[in-house]
C-alpha cells in the first residue's frame, strides 16, 4: 500500500492509503480431494493469495484390510499429502518355541506368501487319544493296540485303525463285559461267592461243598446216603483232583465164603469188625500161615530191604489106633505143612558193593498134611 494525498478545498488536504497494483500471483495446483481457496495474512493485505485446503471428510473410507503376516502402512508418497493412502507390508509375527497338545506335534514350514514368514504349526498325530480313567490322564495310543483297561475292570478298549469323518484321531472302540453272577444268589448250594478284587471285573462262584439228597456236607465228612442198601454202604465228600469237592459213594463188597473154604475144624465164622461182612477167622492153635519180616544175611551180604517171609504154624489132629482087623497099630500123623509156595527174588548187597539175586520159597498156604508128606 502506499500513502496518497487527497484536495478537499484549495485549504485542506487529506492522505489515505490506497492499494498498489497487485502482482500476478502464482495459483498452485491443488491435489484430489483439495480445495483452491484466498486468503489475506491481514485485514490490510490489499492482493489475494492462494492455497489448496485440505478437506478430509472428502478423503475415500480406509477399508484396506492387510493378510496375515502384513501390516497396514501410509506410504511416502501420501505423508504430505491430504488424504493418506496405505498400503501392505511383510511384518512376520516372532516366533517362540510352540508346546503342541497331547495328541498333535509341532510342524514348522515358511508362509506361502511373499514374506516367507517361519510358521509353527500344531498338527494332529496319527493315534489314538485315550482317557484312562485309573490315572485320570489322556495319552497317546498307536493304531492295533487292544486291551486297554481303566479303572473298571469290566471295561477293555483297543485303539483301532480307522478315523471317523470328522475326527482328527483313530477311533476308541470299548467292550464292556455283563457278569452272569452278581452275587451270592447267582450260585449254587454248593459254592461260595467270592466278590471281585481291583483286577477282577465279576465276582465268581467257588465250589466249597458236597450237595446231595441229604444236604449240604463239608469235605471229610461221612453219611449214609438215602439210596444206601445197608448200614454199610455211606458216602464221603473229598477233593478230586482239581481239588473241587465231589460227593464219592462207597459200597461194601462182601466177598463170597464156600463151606469148604471155612472147615469148622480150623476156623470160626465171624462178623467183621463193622458188622457188614463175614470172615473166616482160624481157630487158636490151627495150622496157618503167619506173617513174618525178616532181613536175609548170607555170606556177608544182606537184602536191601526187609523180606517178607510168611511160615507155616499151628496143631494139627493126630490119632493111634489099633486095627482089629489089621491086627496093628494104625496111625494118622498130620503136621502143620506148607500147601502151596512160589519162587521170590530179593537183591542182595555184599562188603565189597557187589550185588546178586537171591531166590527163595514165598509160602501162600498152609495145611495139615501127613507127616511123610513131600518137602518144599
């Protein structure tokens, strides 16, 4: 601006100050979403200048969304500019050491991306994922593994090698045993239950007793059964074999007595000491054969064991008589003889350890017989 005087009368004056001609001003170019505006720095700027205004309501929405493994970042270009704009850059996340599930294991590969980014992945295994219920754990089991058991013991699982759609894991299949005896009801007379342990899945029947018509009897004991034909005939309960307790009938056998075997003259008919039987009994002082042990010594050497050497001993009827009419003396001299014998062998052990076998006459039977009577 510059001062310039103005003639009010040929008196006075005054002085105003007037704008000067102003210089052709440059307008700048203004970028997308600017606006060209004027402006004066005061109130006494007399020229107009000119500059692009930013307006930023007018800038598009910012609805880049960046991939994994990028970042959303304004670019240089934008920094001075009115609207930024963004664009995407490779930012690998860090990568720590990764702890994979029970059951999954770690797989590391580079993104597929540009950035090439380390990936630590937790893939799924190939087994199985078993809840044993006797640690309270989940564990690994590989395909073909059977007889997984739990804490109930009536339940067993095996890891098969199938997958079911769907499932990440091979499949868990159980069986699950029914107990055909669930307590003292389910057994018989003659066993005892006996309740399942930790390990066992069913309690199980024991057999304890022998069970028949006459009701129930503990091993060793005797009874006279309801089918018995005489006092004599009873039944025991004992262990067979397996030590199972079995009901063992006993019937008495008497054996069979001819007369002729049981001559009064030597023996007495009698019970046997339980009532059931006959015996023939010999008389006192009759012709028998009686038992006899002995241990044979010859020559310095002996049997290796005790021999068993029956001999005959007892009276025999003798008579003399005179004959009338003979006209002599006639007797019958009996003897206590032997009536049957057999040849037995014994092994003999001599000092100087040399052995042999020694034979001699086992008697089976006596009798009385004529005193001329051949010799064994």
């Amino acid at each position: 601006m510059e001062m310039t005087n103005f003639t009010i009368n040929e008196c006075c004056y005054t002085t105003e100050c007037t704008c000067k001609a102003c210089p052709t001003e440059t307008i700048p170019v203004c970028y997308p979403f600017e606006t060209l505006e004027t402006f004066k720095e005061s109130i006494s700027d007399c020229c107009d200048q000119y500059r692009c205004d930013c307006n930023i309501a007018n800038c598009p929405p910012d609805d880049m969304v960046c991939p994994p493994n990028f970042i959303k970042q304004q670019t240089p270009e934008s920094l001075h500019a009115c609207c930024p704009e963004y664009q995407c850059v490779c930012d690998c996340p860090a990568v720590d050491p990764t702890q994979c599930p029970i059951g999954y294991k770690l797989k590391i590969t580079e993104s597929e991306d540009e950035c090439q980014c380390v990936v630590h992945e937790c893939v799924p295994k190939e087994v199985c994922l078993w809840n044993n219920t006797a640690t309270n754990q989940l564990q690994e089991v590989q395909p073909g593994t059977t007889n997984l058991q739990g804490s109930n013991p009536c339940k067993v699982c095996s890891c098969t090698e199938e997958k079911v759609a769907g499932n990440e894991f091979y499949s868990i299949e159980c069986d699950v045993t029914t107990c055909l005896v669930n307590g003292p009801d389910g057994c018989e007379a003659h066993s005892e239950y006996i309740p399942p342990d930790n390990t066992d899945c069913c309690g199980r029947c024991e057999r304890r007793w022998c069970v028949d018509q006459m009701g129930r009897h503990n091993i060793g004991d005797t009874w006279t059964q309801q089918d018995a034909m005489t006092m004599c005939d009873y039944a025991e309960c004992r262990p067979d074999s397996d030590g199972v307790p079995r009901v063992y009938p006993y019937y008495t056998l008497c054996p069979a007595i001819e007369p002729a075997d049981c001559p009064e003259s030597k023996y007495t008919l009698t019970n046997t000491s339980d009532g059931c039987c006959q015996q023939c009994v010999p008389k006192s002082g009759a012709c028998r054969i009686t038992k006899n042990e002995v241990t044979v010594e010859l020559n310095g050497c002996v049997s290796n064991s005790t021999v068993e050497m029956p001999y005959c001993d007892g009276k025999c009827r003798s008579t003399a008589m005179f004959s009338v009419e003979d006209g002599k003396m006639n007797t019958d001299c009996q003897c206590c003889q032997v009536l049957d014998a057999v040849t037995k062998v014994t092994n003999m052990i001599c000092d100087n350890g040399t052995t042999f076998e020694f034979e001699y006459q086992f008697i089976e039977s006596c009798s009385c017989l004529g005193c001329l009577h051949d010799e064994f």
